[in-house]
C-alpha cells in the first residue's frame, strides 16, 4: 500500500523546508541569498503565493527576523500533515524498517552496519561548520589512528574541510540509537533497526519520519552495494 498522494505532497514539502532552514542556518551570505530565493517557491501553497511570502521575507531586515518566518512555515506545515501522517504512521514506520533493513541485509559488524544507513539519518543531522577545536580533533584521530601514536598539537589549515566529516559522525551517531543487534541459533549475528524506538520518535516528530521515508540512497553507494 502505498501513501496517499496528497500526504506524500505534504511530507516532501516539509522535508524541502527542512533542508533549505538548516541551509540558511549555516550558510555564508551568498548561501542564504540562495535560499531565499528558493523558499517562496517550496513554501506556498498556491501559486500567488510564492511572490507573497517572497516580499513578506525580503520585508525583513535581519536574518533572525527571516528565519523565525520560514521556521513558522515549516511549524505550520508539518502540523498540516500530522493528523494524515499519524493515522498513517504503521505504513509509514513499516516503509522505513523495510528499506532500511535491507540495506542492513549481510552487515558484518556495527561498524559495517552503521555505515549502510547513516546516509538516511544524514539529512537529520545539522550542517553546521566545524569550530577550529572541533576540527583540530578531527585532524588528530585521524593522524592518530593512520600512524599508530597520539596526536595532540598539530591544527586543521581549514576547519571547513572537516565539515563533511563532523556531518558523517554525526549521521552514524544517529543510527546507534535504532540499531539492533541480534543472534541466531548459530550465534550468526545480524541487524536491524529497532522499530518500537523509531515509531515512537517518528510519531513524535514527523519531519523526521518524512525523512527517513522519502530518502534514497545515493545513487553511487547503490551501484556499489550490487
């Protein structure tokens, strides 16, 4: 059974206004100049609408007064939904389990687990920038854990360059918390997520269960898990 076309409309809508606030909450200038020129269009719900929430958000002088807008928008646009989306939430819970267990089908170890579905958790992680002691961590563990000895003084040039990073950690920490480990018989070990946590926190909050049902996995990570 799939979901009716008009709760799928509104789920994705609130997932692009997800995406494009975590966007302009960390974005440079040329960044947020780039969502506001996008938000309008995924925002409204008709097509005058588009040039009114335009000049309604260009009203506005300062970024926080902006962001309080589309922040309401997104508020609004997913309690739209949430009555559909609760009295859809088994098929929806069950669409999730379904593909994110598969992708767990053959993982040898948590690690291998882990990282087959922190794409799905990725979106939900903010994208915010590393801070130079963040990023000095990062360069640390990683020289410490290619050369074999502790790392404590060397600095990252560019803590921009750790961004992708701090976001992948951040994912794959996301996914411990509804990763199941279980054994056979045989004392084969597989995994699964859990489903009674993820229904609980999806009911909770439906920006998250849009996005754990609408994401796909990258197209380069498909081809490579054939």
């Amino acid at each position: 059974m799939t979901l009716d076309e008009k709760l799928t409309k509104g789920m994705k809508r609130v997932v692009g206004l997800h995406s494009l606030l975590d966007g302009y909450e960390h974005a440079d200038y040329d960044g947020k100049a780039a969502v506001l020129s996008r938000f309008p269009d995924r925002a409204a719900l008709s097509r005058d609408g588009i040039s009114e929430i335009d000049a309604e958000l260009h009203g506005y002088g300062n970024d926080v007064d902006k962001y309080k807008l589309m922040q309401g928008i997104l508020g609004s646009g997913q309690e739209r939904i949430r009555p559909d989306y609760e009295a859809n939430l088994d098929e929806i819970l069950a669409g999730v389990t379904e593909k994110l267990n598969k992708d767990l089908e053959g993982a040898e170890n948590p690690l291998d687990a882990v990282s087959r579905i922190a794409y799905a958790f990725s979106p939900l992680v903010g994208r915010k920038n590393p801070t130079q002691e963040e990023a000095n961590s990062l360069l640390r563990e990683e020289l410490s854990e290619e050369y074999g000895v502790t790392f404590r003084n060397v600095k990252a040039d560019n803590p921009l360059n750790y961004k992708g990073r701090l976001l992948s950690i951040g994912a794959r920490s996301l996914v411990l918390n509804y990763l199941k480990e279980e054994k056979d018989k045989d004392d084969k070990v597989s995994y699964t997520v859990d489903a009674d946590k993820l229904k609980k926190d999806i009911k909770e909050n439906p920006i998250m269960g849009s996005i754990l049902y609408l994401v796909e996995k990258p197209k380069k990570e498909s081809e490579e898990g054939k």
